[in-house]
C-alpha cells in the first residue's frame, strides 16, 4: 500500500467518525447524490446523477461530505447542482 492510499483510507475513517457527531453526511448512493440526517438516519435522494461530476467530486462523495447544520448541507449541494 503506497503512501496516498494509506492518507485516502485515514481521510475515510476520520469522515465516517465525523459523521457520527454531524448532522448531515452528502455521499452517493446508486449513482445519485442524496443526505443522510444523521440524528434520526433518515436519506432522501436527490435527482442529480454523481456521472455528471468531475472525478474529485465523486471521489470527495465516496468519502462522504459531513455537514453540521441544513445551511451547510444546502449550500454544499447547491455547489454541486451550479
């Protein structure tokens, strides 16, 4: 295992902690990008299909995008709809 895969599976797991203690987590699922209320674990599934994303953004989804407050979520999805 070389040094940049060694970084990406610690950036994973101090997102999948972080996630625990957020609010929102933005990650793709069956293509799509959705957000997971992570308080009561309820996910809703937007419309915008992820294969329209550059590869950093999907890379950066695959990790899953932790989010406090629904200000931050929204303005993180509007980011990637614009």
């Amino acid at each position: 295992m070389n040094l940049f895969s060694k970084r990406n599976v610690a950036q994973h797991i101090v997102s999948l902690f972080l996630c625990l203690f957020a609010g929102f987590l933005i990650f793709e699922q069956n293509g799509y990008l959705a957000i997971k209320n992570t308080d009561d674990g309820t996910v809703y599934r937007t419309e915008f299909r992820i294969e329209l994303l550059p590869p950093s953004d999907r890379a950066l989804l695959e990790a899953g995008i932790r989010c406090e407050t629904p200000s931050d979520a929204a303005r993180v999805l509007e980011n990637f709809n614009s």
